[in-house]
C-alpha cells in the first residue's frame, strides 16, 4: 500500500515535471519568437540609424522618425527586459523544480532501496519505477539542455540590449550631428546673405560701368561720325580748292591783255581770289554806268565765274579815293560812300542779269576810301584807289564741332560742375 501511494505520488510528481516543461518549453518559444520579432525590430531600428545618417539632407523629417523609432525601440527594449525577467523567472522556478525533483528522486532511490529489501513483490514496479526515473533524467537532461538554451537566449537577448543602448547612443551623436549641421546651415546661410549682398554691390558697379561703357561707346560712334565727316569735308575741301585754282588760272588766261595792260589784276590770297579793275575800264570819271570795255572784261569773267563758281560767294567792293564828288553830281551822290556803293551795285546788276550769276550768292558793297591799297597824296596812289574788286570765296562748309554727352549728377548739373 505505501509502495502504491509512492508511485501515485511519483506520478503525480512526473506529471507536474512534464507540465512544467510544456510550461517552460511553451514561454521559450514564445521568448524565441519575442527575440525573431525583437531582432527584426532592432534591424529595421538599425536601417532606420543608417538611413539618419545617409539622409542628413532630410534632416527634419528623418529627426521626428528617429524619435518615433526611439520610442518603439524603448518600448521593445521595456517589453524584452519584462520578457526577460519572465523568463529568469521561469529559470529559477524551473531550477528549484529540478533541485525538488533531485531531493524527491533521491528519497526515492533511498526508499527504493528499503523497498528492495521489504518487499520483492514489488520487484516489476520498481523496475517500471527505474525506467521512469530512467525517463525523468533523459527529461531532466533536456531540461538542462532548454535552461542552457535559455541562457544563451539570455545572453543574446542581453546582447541586442547592449546593441539597443549602442542604438540609442548611436542616435544620440546622430542628433549632436544634427544640432551641428544646423549651426553649419544657419552659419551658411549668413555667409551666402554676405555674398548676395556683395554680389548686388557688385552688379549695381557693373551696371554703372555698362552705363559709363555706353557713354563712352555713343561718344566714341560721335567722334567716329565726325572723323567720318571731317574727312569727307577734307575730301570736298581739295577738290574745291582744286576748282579754285583752275578758275584762278581760267581768269589770269582769259584776261591775259588787261592784266598786261595794268588794267586788271588777279590775286589768289589762300583761300580767296581777288580781281580788281581800275575804275577807268569800267566807268568814265563821277559816272556809275559800265563801259563797253568794262563790259567786255566783266563777260569774260562772267563767263568763268558762272563755269566754275557755283554755289559760291561772290562779292563786289567798290573804292574811291578821297577827293570830293563835283558840284554836279551830288545830286546823286553825295559822298564817296553813294559813288562807291553805286559802281558795285552796278557790277552786280551786270553779272546777274548778262551772265546769269545767281543773285543768291553775290553781294555789292562800298568802302568809299576807307581801304585804300596807295596813299591819295598823289594822282597815281588816288587811281590805284579808285578801283572795283570781286572777290571770290571758296564755298567750303564748316562741319559742326561734335560735343560730347555730358552726365548729370544727381542735383542735375554736369559732373564737373
């Protein structure tokens, strides 16, 4: 009877040693598949570190998912250490289970051994009763193998915190690099405000520099046009004065007898020809009507002036000498300045109307004797006085002085002021 509640009691015992070895093999799966689930957690927790720091550029985004990841990584870490205070838990539970299971298979095998000796019937019992201890030491055995197992879950559980204190660590100098490259950022960003300034100061100079470059270029185009100009006259200006020489020699050819006979001279001063005529070939003495002589020689000289002189200035100067008009022509001239005045009116009038000189660029005009060419004391300086001169100006037109654009300031009046 004894023997049977032994056994009923090993029984029972064996039966609580399975149950708690589902017990303990069912917590470490779960811890194992705790630990899959943690590890991939602390891989993704891994990825997102990396990614932190190869994604600085999205630094505000990547900063709220590190926290966020920080936060489950913690959570995991608290839900791991509960897990693995369980679990030590389970250990010691599991190992004081053994050490009563030693304690009772040794007061077994001690009563075993008196069972022996008081009761042989027992015999096939007891030898059942060995091959279940048989089995609770292979079960034993496996017991030890699953705490060893659970140890080293332990130790790489105890790892992947380490790694999550690393992790955190990891994210920490992440953050500092953080906080650090918006120093560099903000300091950037002064340093390029500095160079936008700079370079608007820059561009305000170069703009005043296209602007004194177009001043310069639209007085340059102004010296360029009047060189243009001032060649063109120079070219204008030679053949004019070559026109100017051949009529010259036109006049000292055609007049060739007056000018022997000292009634006419012609004189080429620069830029001007001068023909004087005696006032004997051109009118008797007080009168102011031409001669047929006079007539002759002032065709001629139509003849060439019209040829070769158009559009130029023809003036006719008539002179006296200083004695008084008679008594009977002061009727009709009063002074020398009517008498002279008169004779080259007269001349005029001949040209234009027998020779067809436009009257445009002719003009008469009396110097009575005021610009004498001999003095008057004697009959021969008084008839070198008395004479008509047409004088010849080569028709050259001056080009207008180019003046440059002068820049105002700012009151505006010009720079130099």
């Amino acid at each position: 009877m004894k023997n049977n509640t032994i056994i009923v009691i090993l029984a029972v015992l064996l039966s609580g040693a399975f149950i708690a070895a589902g017990i303990l093999a069912f917590k470490l799966n779960t811890t194992r598949t705790e630990l899959d689930s943690s590890r991939q957690r602390i891989d993704q927790c891994r990825s997102t570190v990396t990614d932190l720091n190869t994604q600085v550029a999205r630094l505000p985004i990547e900063e709220r998912k590190a926290r966020q990841c920080a936060r489950e990584l913690e959570t995991v870490k608290q839900t791991l250490t509960r897990q693995l205070t369980a679990a030590r838990e389970s250990r010691q539970i599991s190992e004081k289970q053994v050490l009563a299971l030693q304690q009772d298979l040794q007061e077994m095998q001690t009563r075993l051994a008196d069972a022996r000796d008081k009761a042989s019937q027992a015999g096939n019992r007891v030898a059942s009763c060995e091959q279940q201890i048989a089995d609770l030491e292979a079960q034993n055995s496996d017991l030890a193998m699953q705490k060893a197992a659970a140890e080293t879950q332990a130790s790489e559980l105890n790892n992947r915190i380490a790694d999550l204190a690393q992790a955190e660590a990891d994210l920490q100098t992440a953050n500092e690099t953080i906080a650090q490259l918006k120093l560099d950022v903000t300091a950037c960003n002064a340093q390029l405000a500095e160079a936008n300034t700079a370079l608007e100061q820059k561009n305000a100079q170069v703009e005043t520099l296209n602007q004194d470059l177009a001043e310069a270029n639209e007085i340059i185009t102004g010296y360029e046009d009047r060189l243009e100009t001032i060649f063109g006259t120079k070219s204008r200006i030679e053949k004019e004065f070559q026109r100017f020489k051949q009529t010259h020699t036109s006049l000292v050819t055609d007049l060739e007898q007056q000018i022997k006979d000292r009634e006419i001279t012609v004189d080429r001063l620069q830029e001007q020809i001068t023909i004087t005529f005696i006032d004997k070939i051109l009118f008797s003495s007080g009168r102011v009507s031409l001669n047929p002589k006079g007539k002759n020689a002032l065709d001629k000289v139509g003849r060439i002036l019209l040829k070769e002189t158009q559009g130029r200035e023809i003036m006719v100067v008539g002179h006296t000498d200083n004695l008084h008009i008679h008594p009977d022509y002061h009727y009709k001239f009063p002074t020398n300045w009517e008498l002279s005045a008169h004779r080259a009116a007269s001349v005029v009038r001949y040209l234009q109307h027998k020779t067809g000189l436009d009257p445009g660029n002719m003009s008469a005009v009396g110097r009575s004797f005021y610009d004498p060419v001999a003095g008057n004391d004697t009959p021969e300086g008084r008839a070198q006085n008395r004479r008509v001169e047409i004088i010849i100006a080569p028709n050259i037109i001056q080009p207008k002085p180019f003046l440059p654009p002068v820049s105002s300031g700012p009151d505006g009046y010009p720079d130099h002021l």
